[in-house]
C-alpha cells in the first residue's frame, strides 16, 4: 500500500469519525423578555433534527427570569414545563452565581431544573473551548 493510499485512508476515517461526531451546542440567553421563548423553541427545533446533540443553555442577567418559579412567556404560558420538557432530552440549564449575588436573589427562587455555575461568561467561554458551538437567539 502506497503511502497516499494511506494518507488517503486516513482522511477518509477522519471525516468519517467527525461525521458521526455528537453536536454540541451552547445557547446564551441573557433577556428573558427578548430571547427565553425563541431560544426554547429553537433549542426543541434543534433536537427535533438532531437528537444526539448535546445542548447546553447558559442564562446570567435578566436571562435567568425564565428559570424562576411561576415565570411566564408574554402568552401566560409557564416556562417550566417546556424547560422540563428539555431536560427530559437531556438539555441542561446553567444559572450564573454573580447574577443571583448582584441581584439578590435566591437558589430556592428557581426551579429544580436550573443548575448553577459560578460565572454564565466564563461557562460559555469553557463550552467554546471544549468544542461547543455558541448560539444567541
């Protein structure tokens, strides 16, 4: 076998093996008001066509409103059950620690599928690093 037989191999395994690559992504919300309903929308449309992709939602300044008990899109409708509704397709949701600490706010203000990171900006800046792909809706 001739060395650009194997050169020629070895790229082909290569796309091959990123081909098959999980996605993934993470999503920047930071206004509840503007970007919490187009970006669970676009979040499902994103599984819906790629089921395997691994998602990630990063919330820090008035993006984490839509995580907070009893909070409602502009239709009344609550955020909760399409945030469960995500989880359950293995979404995870990061609420920034310096966003609860400036506006005092609680981790018992949110609902349990909310998790916590200590800085939603150095969060999506590691997500970059190991491979995510950033989305702002």
């Amino acid at each position: 076998m001739s060395i650009r037989q194997v050169s020629t191999a070895l790229v082909l395994t290569l796309a091959a093996t990123c081909a098959l690559a999980q996605d993934k992504v993470a999503y920047h919300i930071n206004d509840s008001a503007t970007q919490a309903l187009a970006g669970l929308r676009n979040v499902k449309n994103h599984l819906d066509t790629d089921p395997k992709a691994q998602i990630t939602v990063v919330t820090h300044a008035g993006g984490v409103d839509f995580l907070m008990y009893d909070a409602q899109d502009r239709n009344g409708n609550p955020y909760e059950v399409a945030v469960q509704q995500l989880v359950g397709r293995g979404v995870k949701f990061e609420v920034c620690e310096i966003t609860l600490k400036n506006r005092k706010l609680e981790p018992k203000q949110f609902i349990p599928e909310a998790s916590f990171t200590p800085s939603g900006v150095v969060r999506l800046s590691k997500l970059q690093g190991q491979g995510y792909s950033y989305i702002k809706p």
